[in-house]
C-alpha cells in the first residue's frame, strides 16, 4: 500500500522528519518497501526564464531561445510549440537524466540542426509529474530562476510504500497507520470522527439482509441532485499518490474512503436500481457482469447485493455494470455494509478477482466503520458534489465484541527480558485505543473495535513490545542446555553425511534436483497413485512426488553431456516418495553415471559399467559400515533397471536395501537420455542401523599367530550359475577357518564344454592352530562338496 | 717377504683391473679360492717350522684381510655402477598423465551451509530434527494457528496434493514449522531442535524456486524470553558469516505461529559483485523468528502458563548465496557439474565450530 506523508497529516499532528517517519514505522511493524520523493528525483531540475526565443534559421518548428538559468544565461533549442518570450519554464542542464525519457541528456552541448544548444527545457510528461507533452511546462506565477522544480511543481509530498501483514487490516487506511504512529512517538492522533448528517427525507431505497451470516449490517442512504464531476485536485493528487487512476467524483470517493479509513464503500445510480436492494445468498445460474467487464458465475456460497432485476453486486468484492455510476448520474446510492471475511475470501478465490474492497474484508472491516464510512462519504459527496441526502437507513447490526482480553503486566518481562513501567504499558494500550481495567495482577482489557487479533496476554505483550521498541530488547546468548551438550544428529542423519562425502571422494558431484518430476516419466519408475500428484504443479513436467531420484539425475546428466561433459558422475542425497503418509518418505543415496568412451596412453582405461556401480555402492556401504557381503544380490526389483544387467541387494526375501547396474535402455529412451546409463540408489531408511554398544572400549585384538592359507580350485558349473552362489557354497562349508573367497577367473571357451563355465575362486583359511596337509585337504573336500551340493558344480581336473 | 708384498701388489692390480662382475670373481677364485695363490700360501702355513710360521702368519693373514677387503670395495663399486647403467635404461617419462581415476567430485553448498548451521547451533545444544515433506493441513497450518480460510494462508502460494486427509487436500509443507508441531508433540519440554529441510511453494521466478531450503529453530524451556532469541540469532549470524561484528536489527512482524514475531535484518554493503554482511549502509532481511504462540503450544499439548521458548526460520538457499556469492537461485537445482564445480565444496571439508566452517 501507499500513500503521501502529507495524508499522514490529516490524522497526525507530528513535527517528526520523513526519516523519522520511516524509523517509527518500521519500530511499529510496518515494514516500508519504498520511498518515492518527487523533491529528490526531480533534484536537476530548477525554475528558468526565456529571455527570448527566436524562430530557428533552418528548422520551421525549432526555436533557439535564450534562457537565463541557474547556471547562467544558456542558449537552448526548443522545439515546444510554446516557447516564447518571457515565459517561465523548467530548465534541464547537460547530462541530466530525463526520467520520462528514460535517458540521459549528453554531456556536451550538441548541435541542432547547426545551432547548439545547452540544455533543455522539459514537458511534464518528460519529468512524471503529469501527462502533457503538447509543450514545456509554462510556469504561472511569480518564481525566481533557480527554483527548485518540485516546489515550483507543487510536487513535495514523498510518497511511502509499504507492506501490511495479514492480522493489521487498520493498517489498510492512512487513519490507523497515524494510530500507531502516535503510540510509537510520532505525536498526537486526531479522530477526526465524521459528523453525523440529518437527511431531509426518509430514504426512498429499501435494504432487506436476507443473509445475516453473510451480511449482518447494511448501512445506505440516497443523495438526489448530485453533479458526478471529476473529485478535487487534492483528492485525485492522493489517489494518484496511491497508484490509483481517478475517475469521478463518486467513485473516487468510495477509494478515497478505503485508503483513508479502510472502510469499503459501494455506490449505485439510483435511477438504475428497481426494487428494494438485498443482500443474500447466491443463486446456482445467476450471472454478474462486473465492474471490470467481466461476467462471473454465482454460487450459492457467494454473498450478493441483488434487486428485482438479479444480481448487481458481489458482496465486498466487486459491484455490476448495470446499476454503475456515470457522469449522467444524479441520484446515488451509497452502500456502507459488512461482509463476512472467510465468505468473502472464498468469493475472491473462486472468481479471481483482487480488488481493494476484498482485500480489506477478507481481513477484517471494522464494524463501527459502517455508520462512520456513510457519514463520511455523505459529507464529501455533498461538499463536492452538491445533492440532498436522505436519513441514512441502517439495516442489521453487527454484535459488539464483549469479551475482554485479561493481560498479565508480568508476562512482559517473562516473555520479552524487558522491563517496562506500567504506567508506559497503560500510555501505549490507551493510544491503541484499548480500554483498561487494572485489576492488579491482571488487567482486563476491551481492544479497539478495528483489532481482530487481540485474544490473550501475549497479544499485549507485542503490542507493549514492539511499540517500547525491539532495539530495547536485552541480548542474551543462550544458556548451554541442562546436562550439556548431546549429539546432534541421529543416526541415519549422520550416514547421509558419510554417504556425501564418500561420494564426492570418490569423484561424484552433488546435485539437489527437484522433488517433482512428471507422472508420465514416474510411471518407468513403479506403479504411479494419484494420491502422489501435485494438484497445482507449478510445471507439467513437475506434477508428481517422484518415486526416484535417478530419473532427474539421469535428466541432468544428459543436459551435461549435451554441453560437451565427457564422463558424467551426480549423486544425490535427497528424498523419495512411495506414499503420501508421514511415514512413506525414504532419505536415499542415489549415484548415477553416464559414462563417455576415456582414451589413456597405457590404453587401459576401463569403462565404468555396472561393476563400477557395484564398486562404488559398495565402498558407500562399507564406510557406512555395512560390507556390502552381508547382503544377498539378487534380480533387480524395480522395472527401471536393465533385467539382466543389474541387481538388487537384499536383506531377507523382503527388505531391498539398494539396487544398482545398468539403467533400462526403454526407460532411458522415454527420458530422452542417450545411455549406456549405470548408478545406484541405496535406501538409507532400510539400512539396518547397529545398536550403540555399552561401552566405547574395543575388545582385545586377537592376533593371526599362523600365516593364512591359500588354496585355488575352479569349478565346471552350469553357464546360468551365479558366481556368488559357488562363493557363498564354498563360505559356508567351512565357517570358522575360511575367511576369505575370491573369484580370480571366470572361463567359457575352448576346453569347457558348450553351456558350461569355468569359475576359479581363491580360498583363505585362517588356522589358529598348525594344520596338517590331510586337515587341508578335507576342508577343500568339504568345500568341493558344498559348492557341487548347491551349484552342481564339479571341480575342473 | 718380498713375495708376498708383490703377491699383494699384484692381486690389488688384478682387481682395480676387473671391469665386471665375472673379472672379478675371476680374481677371487684365483687368489683366495680353494687352489688360489693366497689360499695355497695359507695352506702352507701348516707345513712350517713354528719360528716360521710365528713369522709368516701375521704377513699372510693381513695379505688375505686386505685381498678380501679390496675385493669387497671393487665389487661395491661395480654393483653401484651396474645399477646406474640399468637405471638410466629404465627412465620413464612422467609428464605424461597418470591412468585416469574419477577425479574429486564436490558437495552442494546448499547441503554444506545445512552443516554449517547444523554445526553452529550444535555447538549451542540444538539436536536435528526431521519430518515429511507430504504433509496435512493440521500440522502445515491448523496447529500453527492458520485457521481455516486465514489470509496468512493464501500468502504462502502453497502447493496442494490429490491425497486427502479428510476433508482438507494434503500439501507440500510450505515451510519447516510443522516439525515444530511433530516435535512437541512426541516430545517433553525442555526441547532444542534445528529443522532442516526442503520446503516448497508454487512461485517460480528470478529470485523463487518451487523448491527451497529452510532451517527451523525452535526451543522450548523455562524462562526463556525474546532476549534469548536476539542473543542466539546474533551469535548465529557472527558465526555463520565469519565476521567479528555484525550489525543486526529487529523488526515487529506478523506470524501466526509466534507472539510477539520480529524479522530480522543485518547491515550490508556491496564491493563490486560482492556482498559483505555485518557492516555497512544497508539493511537485508536474513530470518523470521519470535516467541512460540500460546495458541500453537496449546495446539501440542504444552501449558503455555508453564513453557515458553522462541522459533525462527531462515531460507538456506539465500543465506548460501549471501555468504558465497552465487548470482542466481536457478541454477541450484539444475545439477550443472560447471555450477557445481565451481561453487560446491571438497568432501574433505567437514564444517565445525572447532575447526572451521569453510
């Protein structure tokens, strides 16, 4: 909202400083976005006169004057119809920057049409302050050459604009920012209460409330012989002020009064009305065409001004076309009603439409404002625009908040650390207009009419708070917490922490990619649910809680390879969705690459490929100590993943720790992402997590005195055998000695017969005590069975 | 006598003479081997009267000490030489690149800074606390005392499911806050928690993103007061910018959530395309904050008469970008590895109060 400080003046007797001003409004919670002030942006510009002005040789509608300015007697070109002789106009120097304009005037004097010219005389269009651009401004009166233009102007009066929060709708008129203002130092609050106005005649139009929820009060009377004029000056420089276009006289006055007071007002042509005017329910096929030319539908939820013709108003929110004021207009209807802020709001949402009257009643009209705003716009109207009122006629009536707020002056200092007397407590609260009854201990406090947001002891503690000033709080650093210190984060928080830095270590790049993604490319990752499907997606392709983050990695990567990276490393540590519950949200480390051919001297550079994802989910697991042995690999159980080129790592048939391999080629094909893709994506929330020991000590080392054994054999299995099985075969058929199992070689070929393969594996056997060649030899025999036991593998002669 | 002084002279010349290995081993086996000259000196030894012997002993044993030890040098230093002349054919040239590894990935900033608050309040006793993204109204709004159909409300663009918590639409939090609500209600007083988290409102423009990050304070206990909060959130700012002084100010704002509510500001200046925040002639908006409303410890159970305590909340992504100069917000979230590169941190760097946070 804005407004010009000197409107403040109306309600305020100050001596305060624009700067003051702004410092007290801020300490009150005012939060100023801006301040415009004409005086500084028209700083360049001063008053000067032409001497004479003469027509240019070479140029019909040029001519060279002769000015005398602020820095001498200058020569200008002009090409104003207006210029002449004697006239007082407003001088521009070299280089000023013109704001109308949007540019700077050159430095150095230039040529026009061979005559130079060393400055400029402006239009007010050319310096904002007005439309014309006809010609430069002509200055009537008597000013001396060198004056500043804005006081010439009569442009002096900064404009403030500035934010108001939700629970301050006072704050929407210029009356209750002045309030505040009084209470925080600026000075003395005039009232300025309008004065009650006795009508002539009964007020010929009838108002019936037919919706006493939805319109409880409805205030109106009837003005005949009105001239509907434009608004004086003053009004229209306010409104402009404000960022409002004028209109005429009966509209502005309404906007007048709901920046001046924050109190809406509707105006009708009477002459256009028939019937008594009815505030009620809507009705399902009603139609309004509104005041902003457009045709909205009516509910039945939607509170609506309507006559015998139907439906000419949305209640608080915008009026009709059919019954609005004109220049021809001459007997108006003035409407000064309250409407219910949660209906009004729900108006506002499902027509879309913003206007000032709805902005103010979904907060909160003051109630008492009904009569109040009436008066006040019967007194301008009449002032301005002639007429004869009638008696107002008042419809409903609005309950009077009777409960009262019980303070406790303690909780001041209990909440906030400040100390404050009560008798400033009472100063403050009594310029709120709040009416005290001490009781002692806790006083009993009726708020002003126009707060809706006073309800208990902590309401006043702000009001007290912020008004002795925030910059008066004490700064006290925290007290260490009982006890001391604890560890911050939890345990699964801190295997997020390891994850990011085993990842980057091992050459990954951090990506934090958007929680969305679309439901078409969600669909390759699992079966999708409408429950995960955002209902106002602020993009298509961002309408759905993703069930993966590969799909935005993969994404990624592409637009990276796209931009010439060679070999593309993301990860990300980041949420999925498998459900729309509080418990359905899984943390996930999520590694992706897209590998790209790398060419090295020794010719032995690798490609990554699913190993490597194997590789490295491993070393992930390892550092977030859980050997990635101690889980089985099995089938891959996600549908984006290549069948046969990726895996699963599962605790027990039903818990899948991880998967990782190669991405499926059809899943890539519909991201638009050129693959081979491999990665991984380990769920951290099915991460077993170790129970905290009793005690930090280590138990004793217990050396290996003996030097390990090792033993190779190669197996003839069937082609289809996993390797892991012969390995996990052979483990277990030897637990206490064996400690280590390696595949070193894996053969198909010429000496294995079609349909089979070699698989070699190293064994480890760690004896504690010496073992002899038979002890050996029956655990190779133990394990020579075990393996053909489970694989059907036979030991290759 | 002067056989042996010229035995001696002689098997020196032989082994300065041998030029490898073998010539010199060669000499060895001809002096001191089993039918050596030396050897067969010192065999004849046996065969003297003991006058002679107690004469010629000493003369042979030192011939053969110093025999042995001129061929010990020679071969040192034919050793030495052969190995230099093997060197120099192994040279390899290593200006060339080693095989390729992965190189050094980096870590987000917006991730990093999370630690870097996390490190800081821990320091102050906060534990980290978590919640889900998906949430329902209650605990986004409700308990945080939105009421149904307040304008508050609509000032948060919020984002809202197809899944239904009974009559109301579920919704992406709009802000870290209902851990708050999920905190206090599991929890007893005293309670001092940080709240990291992606939080999400439907604006998408030059200085929004539909996705953010936020970091949630809230404490709970006895006798705490908005004094307290001023302390903790100067304390924090000095720290996290790394500055000795930080000129800040409080202003009264609106939250339903807090009573009274403030935002607070600190001094900066621009040198160039740098922000420096602590001093200078301008103020930037960095955090809301104020006391918990009685409503909301009502709403979880808390005796408002008995607790008190503050909250606050920051927008991480813009503290990042105050306090590492990343021009724009975009391009946080489009995973570009040149972004990253150049604006993410090495993985050896753990943020801590102890020892340093960047």
């Amino acid at each position: 909202m804005r407004f010009s400080l000197s409107w403040l003046n109306d309600h305020l007797v100050t001596k305060a400083s624009l700067q003051n001003i702004l410092d007290l409004m801020l300490k009150a919670g005012l939060e100023v976005e801006e301040v415009i002030d004409p005086r500084e942006k028209l700083a360049p510009f001063t008053v000067c006169k032409v001497i004479e002005a003469k027509p240019h040789p070479d140029a019909d509608k040029l001519r060279v004057c002769t000015v005398e300015t602020i820095d001498g007697t200058k020569q200008i070109v002009c090409g104003a119809p207006n210029a002449r002789t004697g006239m007082t106009a407003i001088y521009a120097p070299l280089g000023t920057f013109i704001p109308g304009l949007d540019f700077a005037l050159d430095k150095k004097p230039r040529a026009i049409r061979g005559i130079e010219s060393h400055g400029m005389m402006c239009s007010s269009r050319e310096l904002e302050t007005g439309d014309d651009h006809d010609g430069i401004i002509d200055l009537q009166g008597d000013f001396k050459v060198g004056t500043p233009a804005a006081e010439a102007l009569g442009q002096t009066d900064p404009v403030i604009d500035f934010e108001v929060t939700p629970n301050r709708p006072d704050w929407l008129g210029v009356q209750g920012i002045a309030r505040d203002l009084a209470a925080a130092g600026a000075g003395r609050f005039l009232r300025n209460d309008p004065k009650k106005i006795n009508g002539s005649y009964d007020c010929p139009v009838d108002i019936k409330l037919e919706a006493a929820e939805a319109c409880p009060m409805f205030a109106g009377a009837l003005i005949r012989g009105v001239t509907n004029g434009p608004s004086p000056d003053w009004m229209q420089a306010r409104l402009k002020a404000a960022g409002l276009q004028p209109k005429s006289l009966l509209v502005d006055v309404t906007n007048y009064i709901s920046l001046d007071r924050a109190r809406p007002l509707h105006v009708y042509d009477a002459a256009k009305l028939s019937g008594a005017v009815v505030a009620r329910l809507g009705k399902a096929g009603e139609k309004l065409e509104a005041l902003d030319g457009k045709t909205y539908p009516v509910t039945e939820d939607m509170c609506v001004i309507a006559d015998s013709s139907g439906v000419i108003g949305l209640g608080g929110v915008m009026g009709g076309v059919s019954t609005a004021v004109s220049a021809e207009t001459t007997d108006v209807f003035i409407e000064s009603a309250w409407f219910d802020p949660l209906r009004t709001a729900r108006t506002g949402r499902a027509t879309g439409i913003h206007s000032d009257a709805r902005y103010r009643f979904e907060r909160g009209v003051d109630p008492q404002s009904c009569v109040d705003g009436l008066n006040l716009a019967i007194a301008l109207i009449l002032e301005y625009g002639g007429g004869q009122v009638s008696k107002a006629k008042i419809a409903g009536s609005i309950p009077i908040r009777t409960k009262k707020v019980t303070f406790y002056p303690v909780d001041v200092e209990r909440l906030t650390g400040l100390i404050v007397k009560p008798a400033e407590m009472k100063r403050i609260l009594k310029d709120l207009e709040f009416d005290i009854e001490d009781a002692g201990d806790a006083w009993y406090l009726m708020p002003p009419s126009h707060r809706f947001d006073m309800e208990q002891s902590a309401d006043i503690v702000e009001e007290i708070a912020r008004l002795i000033g925030f910059d008066q709080l004490p700064t006290t650093s925290l007290p260490l917490p009982e006890g001391g210190r604890r560890v911050i984060t939890t345990p699964r928080q801190a295997r997020v922490a390891i994850s990011r830095r085993v990842m980057a270590a091992r050459g990954f790049l951090e990506a934090v990619t958007w929680s969305f993604m679309a439901r078409e490319h969600a669909e390759l990752f699992g079966k999708t649910e409408d429950a995960l499907g955002v209902a106002n997606p602020v993009a298509s392709e961002l309408n759905y809680m993703r069930p993966s983050a590969l799909g935005n990695l993969a994404q990624a990567a592409q637009r990276a390879r796209n931009r010439g990276e060679r070999t593309v490393r993301l990860f990300e540590a980041g949420p999925i969705y498998l459900g729309d519950g509080p418990k359905d949200q899984r943390t996930v480390v999520a590694g992706l690459v897209l590998p790209a051919a790398e060419r090295h001297w020794q010719g032995r550079a690798a490609p990554y490929d699913a190993y490597a994802a194997k590789a490295d989910l491993f070393a992930l697991l390892a550092a977030l100590g859980q050997p990635g042995d101690r889980f089985q690999v099995a089938a891959p159980t996600q549908p984006h993943w290549h069948p046969g080129q990726a895996a699963s790592l599962k605790l027990g048939p039903k818990m899948t720790v991880a998967n990782f391999g190669a991405l499926h080629p059809g899943v890539l094909k519909a991201l638009d992402v050129e693959g081979p893709v491999y990665a991984f994506e380990l769920n951290l929330n099915a991460l077993p997590v170790m129970k905290v020991k009793a005690t930090k000590t280590r138990p004793v080392l217990e050396r290996a005195e003996l030097t390990p054994i090792r033993r190779d054999l190669a197996f003839l299995v069937d082609a289809g055998v996993a390797a892991g099985e012969i390995v996990r075969h052979a483990q277990s058929a030897e637990k206490q000695l064996i400690t280590c199992v390696d595949v070193f070689d894996v053969y198909q070929g010429q000496g294995v017969a079609e349909g089979k393969k070699s698989v070699a594996i190293e064994v480890t056997l760690q004896p504690k005590e010496a073992l002899k060649d038979e002890q050996i030899q029956q655990v190779m025999e133990r394990i020579v069975a075990s393996v053909a036991k489970g694989t059907g593998g036979v030991l290759r002669g | 006598m002067s056989d042996i002084t010229a035995i001696e002279q002689e098997a020196l010349a032989a082994i300065a003479a041998a030029g490898d290995l073998a010539a010199l081993d060669a000499v060895r086996v001809a002096e001191l081997g089993k039918k050596g000259r030396v050897s067969g000196l010192m065999g004849a030894l046996g065969k003297m009267s003991p006058e002679e012997r107690k004469a010629q002993g000493p003369l042979l044993n030192t011939l053969k000490t110093r025999v042995d030890e001129a061929i010990r040098v020679r071969k040192a230093a034919l050793e030495a030489a052969e190995l230099e002349a093997r060197l120099v054919t192994e040279r390899v040239d290593l200006t060339l690149p080693p095989a390729p590894g992965p190189g050094e990935g980096a870590l987000h900033p917006v991730m990093q800074v999370f630690e870097e608050i996390a490190a800081i309040f821990g320091d102050m006793g906060f534990t980290v606390a978590e919640g889900p993204d998906i949430e329902d109204d209650w605990h986004n709004f409700t308990a945080l005392n939105f009421p149904l159909g307040h304008p508050a409300r609509e000032t948060h663009d919020t984002f809202f499911m197809k899944a239904m918590e009974g009559d109301t639409p579920k919704v992406l939090r709009t802000h870290t806050s209902p851990v708050q609500v999920r905190t206090m209600m599991e929890e007893k007083p005293p309670i001092r928690i940080l709240v990291p988290g992606r939080v999400y409102r439907n604006d998408w423009d030059a200085t929004h993103t539909p996705m953010f990050h936020q970091v949630e304070g809230l404490v709970i206990e006895k006798g705490i007061h908005m004094g307290h909060l001023k302390g903790c959130l100067i304390d924090f700012v000095k720290a996290f910018f790394e500055v000795d002084t930080v000129v800040s100010r409080f202003r009264p704002h609106f939250f339903p959530f807090t009573e009274p509510s403030a935002e607070m500001d600190v001094k900066y200046s621009r040198k160039g395309d740098a922000i420096e925040i602590g001093e200078g002639d301008r103020w930037m908006e960095i955090l809301g904050c104020g006391m918990v409303h009685p409503n909301v410890l009502r709403n979880c159970g808390i005796d408002p008469d008995v607790h008190q305590g503050f909250a606050f909340g920051m927008g991480v992504d813009r503290l990042a970008m105050l306090k590492y100069g990343m021009p724009d917000l975009r391009p946080y979230f489009e995973a570009d590895p040149q972004w990253t590169r150049h604006y993410g941190f090495s993985p050896w760097l753990t943020p801590s109060v102890s020892g340093g946070l960047s």
